[in-house]
C-alpha cells in the first residue's frame, strides 16, 4: 500500500508532545456550527442547572446544610473506600463499615430534616441538565469511525482459532466451520503442549497466505497483527476472546463473532495505528503499576477479584512493585505514579471510573492514563475527572518507562509480561490494514466530559449553519 493509498490522519494528529487530553483545540471562532437541537439542549441544560439551585436557595441555610451533609457523605464514602483498598490491618473492615453507614446516615438525615422532596427534585433537575448537556455535546461531536477503502476479497485467507478463547465460542458459533466454508485456511490451537503461534502465521506468510486473521484474545490478536504488518497484508478480527476491546473498537459485533467471517466474502479495508513496546506490538494497552503487578500474580486467572484485593493494599500505598519514572516525548515526566495506561490511540476519557472507547484508531497518538493518588484526599479528588491532582490524561508519540529494577511487571493486552527497563513505548502510524466487514455495528462511543465553554457557546449561539439544516447531526453517526 503506496502512501498515497493510506487513509488521511484522524483528529487529533495536531496535538504538541506531552498535550493534556482534552485541551481546547481551537479558539472559539473555529467551533463547529451550532445546530438548533444543540442549541435547544444546551438552553435546557443552563435552565434545569438554574432551577435546581433556586430550589435550593428559596429553602434558605436549612436547604444548604443538608446539600452540605449530603456532599460530606459523599467524601467520607469514597475516602471509607480509599482505606478499605489501601490497608489490609483491622482499619480495611472499619472503613468498609463507614462505607457503608455513611450514605445510611445522609439518607436518615435527610428523612428527619424534612427535606428529602426538594433533595429529589433538585436531583432530579440536576440529572436532567447532564443529560441535555451531554446530549448537546454529543451532537457537537464529529462522527465515529475512519476511511474504508474498497479491496477485492482474498484468495488464500488463513486463519489461526483458539477453541479455549472466550469460553469455547469457536466451537459454540462453529467459526472454524464457517470460515473453511468461505475458502479460508483454519489452524487450531488446541495442542498438545504450547504452540508457537508467531511460527505458524509467518509458515502461512512464506505459503503464500493474502490474509491474516485470529479468533482468539487481543494478545494473540496483537502478535499476528504484527506479522501481518510486517508483510503488507490485511488482518482479519474474529470477536472470540472474552473481551475483545479491539474488535469493538473496530465496530464490530461482539455478540456474534461469526459475523466477522463476512469480512471474507463482502469487506472493506480500514488503516489503523499499532503500538509497539520494547519490539512488541501492542492494539490495545499496555499498564504499568497496580494492574500489571496484579495480573503478574498466578492467583489472578482463577480469583481475579480475590486477588485484586488481596494485592491492592501494598501497591496503592507503595509497599509493593518498584518506583517508576515516566518520560512523554521527553518533556513531561511524572515521577512514582501507582498505575500507568499507555493505549493505542487515545480513549474517550469520560471521568476516573470511565475509560470510554477509542473511536478512531488512526490518530497517530499513544493515549497516556496516570494514576498518582497516595492518599485519601487525592483519592476524593479523583471525582473531579481530568482537573483532580492524583489523575493525569495525555497524548504522546513515545513514552519511556524507567525504574530502579531491572525487569518490571507489564499488562499488555491483558497478558503479564516481565520487560527489562527502561521499557520504551512508540506508535506506528497507519502500519496494519484491518479488513471489516461492510455492515457492521459500529464503534459505541463513551459520554463525552461537560465542557462549560463549548455549552455555553452552543446555548448562546444564534447562528444557523450553512444550508440552514441539522443533517450533519441527523446522519448514521454510529454511536
């Protein structure tokens, strides 16, 4: 594929090194135009927002202190749930206690003040302004999804299946039947012993294989994906792993991994990005810190919450796994974060609790996730998203990883690995070509964080859009 063949950039490509996420791009004047359903949801927004404080002030101090209680109980809960995950002595189960008493308490308080109908109508008309506001920024969004291009279909597809992955759907939705029933070449994994899967895509390669695919997890996915961009020849994603973060951010239908095969017969061709860490390839994240180092242990396949919280307590309070040092691009460093994601792409970073989706794959970007927080206070802050202290969101086209140990505990694509340090992250732009199938679900798409300014442009906007209508808005945006 010629470089004047390959798909334009996506958004975002403009990015300096070590951007925060999420930063205004363009001045206000280049906002795209605003349509009359974002202006009305917008207005909506402001006027619930406006509503649910009124309630508030007409009920005087005693209205306000219980909304104070409220926001108390709140703080003190997360912070419980901070000591709960940080300590394993005796004060883990008294901050589950208080976890759990504190909403109680709120709750009882409101009940005895009188105040719970103007606690729920202001909630209620708060939610109703995030849900107009939200809906007002998704319509401000531009749509989900990156170039096709037409390619004729392939003559010797091979396919590699892991009858094990995803809890046996090979066999469940009889892939390896469909796909020989399409021409292609199938190879099981099924043993005996380990086999080299490495090995057997690049036998198919020097066999004269036109196509890669894989129904199997995003490990197995990411080696083959390698092979396959090494070589210049389309890839192929069967959604038959347990996850399948990948395929959905490629659009696909993971309910029904069979429906991937139809790439074979009737697909278009999509250019996405690779990363590589330390000369592996990468199509999802790679994670440093508290995930990596519980993966890392052998209990984590059999008991994976048990194991989570029986390690946690060391790693967040730095008692377990080594000290690590990140350098973005060379420029920003943050020293001794507790967890590190490093993603193919950046994800749709809604809040601490939502790592959203990636809904292009071709930005050129590694997405950075650093998580510092050392103590109760930061672990409250962390509600404030992308402005808390112990929470950092970036973009980057390489990342270097450095610590005292020689070999530390990596999460690539789920799978624990022990790398020597200093690990190195970087991006590949454009490197594999992905054949999809024509229809197909499309990429769901994370709510996107509140941007006052941008809201408050579209609510005070009176301009109509050139040609006058909300087509833009209106077409099959794949959300």
């Amino acid at each position: 594929m010629t470089d004047s063949e390959k798909p334009g950039r996506g958004p975002g490509t403009g990015r300096g090194p070590g951007r925060p996420l999420g930063a205004a791009e363009t001045p206000e004047k280049q906002w795209p135009p605003v349509t009359a359903s974002q202006r009305r949801l917008a207005r909506l927004a402001f006027v619930a927002a406006l509503g649910a404080a009124a309630i508030l002030v007409s009920g005087g101090r005693s209205s306000l202190l219980v909304l104070i209680v409220g926001v108390l109980g709140l703080v003190v809960t997360v912070a419980a749930l901070w000591g709960f995950l940080s300590n394993r002595s005796p004060l883990r189960w008294i901050c589950a206690g208080v976890a759990v008493a504190a909403p109680i308490t709120v709750i009882v308080c409101y009940i005895a003040r009188g105040h719970v109908w103007d606690i729920v109508l202001t909630l209620l008309l708060a939610a109703l302004a995030v849900a107009a506001a939200r809906a007002a920024l998704i319509l401000a969004r531009p749509p989900a999804g990156m170039p096709e291009r037409e390619t004729p279909p392939p003559i010797r597809p091979f396919l590699i299946m892991n009858p094990r992955s995803g809890g046996g759907k090979v066999a469940r939705f009889a892939l390896d039947d469909k796909a020989t029933a399409r021409g292609a070449e199938v190879a099981l994994l099924d043993g005996p012993g380990q086999i080299d899967v490495a090995a057997l895509a690049r036998k198919a390669v020097a066999d004269g294989a036109d196509l890669l695919g894989v129904a199997g997890g995003d490990g197995t996915q990411a080696l083959v994906a390698g092979i396959a961009a090494e070589n210049d020849l389309p890839f192929l994603v069967v959604s038959a792993g347990t996850r399948n973060h990948f395929a959905m951010d490629l659009g696909l239908d993971r309910e029904r991994p069979d429906a991937g095969l139809d790439a074979l017969n009737d697909g278009v061709e999509v250019c996405v990005d690779l990363g590589l860490i330390g000369g592996r390839t990468f199509v999802n994240t790679a994670s440093f810190g508290a995930y990596a180092d519980v993966v890392q242990s052998p209990a984590y396949r059999d008991d994976k919450r048990g194991t989570m919280l029986e390690l946690l307590p060391e790693t967040l309070s730095g008692r377990r796994g080594p000290h690590l040092v990140v350098r973005i691009d060379g420029e920003v460093v943050i020293e001794g974060p507790k967890a590190l994601l490093v993603s193919n792409n950046p994800y749709e970073f809604g809040g601490p609790t939502e790592l959203g989706r990636r809904a292009r794959l071709d930005s050129g970007l590694l997405g950075v996730i650093a998580i510092t927080v050392g103590n109760a206070e930061q672990a409250v802050e962390l509600l404030r998203g992308r402005r808390g202290r112990g929470l950092r969101t970036l973009v980057a086209h390489e990342v270097l990883v450095e610590s005292h140990a020689t070999r530390i505990p990596v999460g690539i694509d789920g799978e624990a690995v022990l790398m020597p340090t200093p690990v190195r992250l970087t991006i590949r732009p454009l490197a594999l070509r992905v054949r999809v199938p024509r229809e197909r679900p499309g990429v769901p798409r994370s709510k996107p964080p509140i941007d006052l300014a941008l809201l408050r442009h579209q609510a005070l906007n009176t301009t109509r859009p050139a040609g006058g209508g909300t087509s833009s808005t209106r077409r099959g945006q794949r959300e």
